[in-house]
C-alpha cells in the first residue's frame, strides 16, 4: 500500500475492538489496495498512557484512547467520565458519545491540544466491579481499593473507598496479587476478555456505573494524506462499528454472564444503594464545571450539551 496508518490498541481482540476492526475493513477496502489500516494489538506499538503523544509526533497515526488514562489531557472531554450521567443503555450511550466527538469544543480540544480528529466509536457498557471485596451496600466501600477512573471515583470515595488506577491489560496481576481489591469494568464483556473472574470471588450487578469515556483518533496530518476515497468511506465505516460494537456486547453477555454466575458470588446492588451513590454526583459535576471554568474552558457549556442529549436519547 502507498499508504499505511498503523494503529495502536491496547489489549486483544474483543468487543471493544470491533469498531476498530469496522473502521480498518472499511477504509481498506475502499483504499483499494492503495490503503492500508494496520491494528496492533496488546499495546505494540507503545504503552496505552502514550497514545496521545504518539500520535502527535507522528510515531503512529492511529491510536485507541481513553480519557481516564489521561488526567488532564482532555479536560472538556473528561465530561463523559462523569459519574451517572451518561445514559445506562449502551445503545443510547454510543449515540451521546458521537455527538459528543462532533461538538466543535471537543473538535478544537482533539486538534489544538494533540494535532488529532475522531476516528471511530470505542463507546463502552456501564461499570460493574469484580474482585475479592464483597460490596452489596455502601459501607461495603469503606477501605476498598477499587480501579475506576478520576471523576467516578470522587463518587466511591465519598463512602470510603481508595481509587487506584492502573490499565487495563494490568487488572489481572493487580487483583492475584491484591495490588487492588475490586476492578471497575464494562459489563460483561471487559470482565471475561481479560479473565478476572479466574482471580477474582466476587462480582456485582446493577450498579451500572459510568466509565471510562473512549475513542478511535488519528492524526490530522494522515488523515489529510489519505486517499479521498478512504476518507468518504469514513461515516459508513463508522457506523458499521457502531452495530458491530452493540452485537458484540450483547453477545459477550450470553458468554460470560452465565459463566460469571456459576463461578462467583454476583451480588446485585439494589436500586436504592445504586441511588444512594449517585446523590452526590451533581455535586462532583458543579464542580468539574468550577474547575474548567476557573482555567478559562467553557465547562457549563460542555455539560449543558451532554446532559441535553442524554434527556433525548434516553426518551
């Protein structure tokens, strides 16, 4: 091929990837031999926390990207790491992210900040968590050294618990070695892709937190080298990930809920725990705004804007 992007995803294959998987097949295929996008799985290309510098440079083109991974490397963006407020249903959630990743704020934030522009869905189901704590109510908190992401964690912490975040292709040897006690997760399929439930006691259902917000991005200058063609075949090829991304979930679901249940303790947290949790989660979210607002970024908008489309989208 005349031109290659090679493109770094941290972990496997697995659910998530499939919007990747998507968007390659598609832009390869109307690249028509003159075009290759490259996956390379299990971080190959460079540590999962350096993506985004990586791109930038030009060391890869393409990249997976979460923003919890990030700690202030895409402040207006980190509104989708808000605790309770992105929509439950992951069909819903997948239709406020791209709208999201079209907003001009957003837009600017992903091209002034790392010379990049959104390339694909990486969207992900609702949080639960797996590990060797028991957690049925929120006392059950108190002292847990649990793995999720900043602005969720400010949630848990309220209750007692002790965010400490490590990756994902990490959360295996963190929780054999008691590194962490419980591992914040998308439900199910994260949890069977990486085999925590074979270090792990316990697992829990119905909290459905949200999580890490994550993207496909690539850098600016590949994207202006490709092929025009390549780049009109980009909205299909999107969308086609999103469906293949919805199917994938749904059947990792039949998978591992089944095998999770014969071989842990699933402990449902019932809806007035999960809602005791979420109280304050319009507290930490005044706040994130405070904070953007205080270094000059138009916080109200952006949560304004995510919060009008969760009320539609969850109609």
């Amino acid at each position: 091929a005349e031109t290659v992007w090679n493109f770094n995803m941290f972990g496997g294959q697995r659910a998530m990837t499939k919007g990747t998987e998507m968007v390659a097949e598609g832009l390869n295929k109307a690249g028509g031999g003159a075009f290759e996008m490259k996956v390379h799985y299990a971080s190959a290309l460079g540590p999962a926390k350096q993506i985004p510098e990586n791109v930038r440079i030009g060391a890869i083109e393409a990249g997976a990207h979460c923003v919890g991974y990030y700690p202030n490397k895409y402040p207006l963006l980190s509104v989708m790491e808000l605790p309770f407020l992105a929509p439950r249903d992951t069909a819903a959630s997948a239709k406020v992210q791209k709208a999201v990743m079209a907003h001009p704020l957003i837009v600017a934030e992903l091209k002034d900040r790392w010379n990049s522009m959104y390339l694909g869905p990486q969207f992900l189901p609702g949080y639960e968590f797996m590990g060797n704590r028991r957690i049925e109510t929120t006392a059950d908190m108190k002292g847990v050294k649990m793995r999720i992401s900043g602005l969720n964690a400010q949630a848990l912490q309220e209750f007692g618990a002790v965010p400490t975040m490590v990756t994902a292709p990490e959360g295996y040897t963190a929780l054999d070695r008691g590194t962490i006690d419980m591992f914040g997760f998308p439900y199910s399929y994260a949890f069977g892709s990486y085999k925590l439930y074979e270090v792990s006691k316990y697992a829990t259902e119905g909290l459905g937190m949200s999580g890490f917000m994550c993207f496909q991005a690539v850098s600016i200058d590949a994207w202006n080298a490709a092929p025009e063609a390549v780049r009109a075949a980009l909205p299909a090829a999107q969308q086609r990930g999103e469906d293949e991304m919805l199917k994938a979930y749904a059947e990792a679901d039949e998978k591992w809920i089944p095998i999770f249940h014969e071989k842990l303790e699933v402990v449902q947290i019932k809806p007035e725990v999960r809602a005791q949790i979420a109280k304050g989660s319009e507290k930490i979210w005044e706040q994130w705004v405070a904070d953007q607002e205080d270094k000059g970024r138009p916080g109200r908008e952006m949560l304004d804007f995510v919060k009008g489309l969760v009320a539609d989208y969850e109609k």
